[in-house]
C-alpha cells in the first residue's frame, strides 16, 4: 500500500505530503487549497510554505513519490528466466494488483493528464534520468526478445507497452462508469470484485498473448 509517511513516527513533511496527495485526489489542481493541505496535516500554513514554498513544488514532489512507487510496484517479482508468455502473465498481475491495492495512484495520475501532463512529462522525465522508472524498459526488453526469436509476431513494442498498461489500469481509473456497465447486463448477479479483477488479469492476457503469438 502506498504511502507517503515512514512507518516510524511521520515527520512533518511526511504529514504534509500525506495531507496534501488526498486533497490534490479529492478537489484536483485547481480546487486544492494550500490552507486546507496545512489544516489537514495539523500545521500553519506559514509552515507549510517553509517545507515546499509553493502549491507546485508540493505536487512535483508528491507525483514524483507515485509515479517511482507505481512503476517500481509493477515491476517486482519478474524472474528473467521465464519465457514470454508467463513474463507477460506476471506483468500484466504486477500491474493490476498494485493499481488495486493502491486506487488512488491511477486517479491522481489520470488528473495530471487531464491538465495537459506538462508537469508529469517534466517529473517522468527526471524519475527515467534517476532510472527509477524500469517497467517500460523492463517490458521492452522482453517484447524485444521475444521478436527476436520469433515468439510473437512483428509489432510495434511502444504501441504494444501503451495498450499493455492502458489495458491494466483502466479499470481502475473508470470504475464508476465500468461498474454502471456491469449492473446492466442481465447475467450478472450479486458482484464479487476480487473475482472480477482476477478475470480481468486472465481476460488481458487472452487478448494481448493470442494477439501476438507467432
């Protein structure tokens, strides 16, 4: 679960930018108010100016803290031996459960975008120079083997990356409309998410695998 406090006692600037992701999730760039980030987090606004001197800075940092915690998340637990298709099978779980276990990430990301994504462009720019950001890379090297030998058939790897975590995460930043899908098919009975996202996992996979197999 994401967080942005340790798990000792959180200093300041820990309470600050926990204060602050909510209100940024809640009321977006232009809503969020830098007194109601100092209330929230228990302290002056004069001192919430000292910490990060501007409504910018705090939400550089803040995006900075997600996109290296989502991509990191979404990376772990790949095992380099493995042929593609369980590759793809582990990446394409990697990536959903941690959109599932951390919802508001997607959401704060997708309101970045819906602003234009200047800023997110400049932070996804610094978090690939720290390489902190090995999902993509990681994800396109594997396609890059698998067309090498033959594996899966030509495809475009950025185009085949953008549809893999588009796919992942679009549950989660959409579920309100997705779940107004659910209720009106006449199949479907009492919801059982956890069974849902799970389908989900197998269901992304069938359409991307099958899609490109040789």
């Amino acid at each position: 679960m994401f967080t942005l406090s340790s798990d000792n006692e959180p200093s300041k600037e820990e309470l600050i930018l926990e204060a602050a992701m909510k209100v940024f999730i809640e009321k977006g760039w232009s809503g969020a108010r830098m007194q109601e980030i100092a209330d929230r987090a228990g302290i002056n606004k004069t001192l919430l100016h000292y910490y990060f001197r501007s409504k910018e800075n705090l939400y550089r940092r803040i995006l900075q803290q997600v996109l290296t915690f989502f991509f990191r998340q979404a990376s772990i637990n790949y095992d380099e031996a493995d042929d593609f298709e369980s590759f793809l099978r582990k990446a394409i779980a990697a990536i959903i459960d941690t959109a599932n276990d951390n919802p508001q990430l997607p959401i704060f990301i997708m309101q970045e975008l819906s602003r234009g994504g200047a800023t997110v462009r400049e932070v996804l720019r610094d978090v690939v120079d720290r390489e902190e950001m090995v999902l993509p890379e990681l994800l396109m090297s594997r396609v890059s083997q698998a067309l090498a030998t033959g594996t899966i058939r030509r495809i475009d790897p950025i185009q085949f990356l953008l549809t893999l975590i588009g796919g992942c995460i679009y549950f989660f930043v959409a579920e309100p409309i997705a779940m107004e899908i659910i209720k009106k098919q006449d199949s479907v009975g009492a919801f059982d998410r956890a069974a849902f996202i799970e389908e989900r996992k197998e269901e992304i996979f069938n359409v991307l695998y099958y899609g490109i197999k040789a």
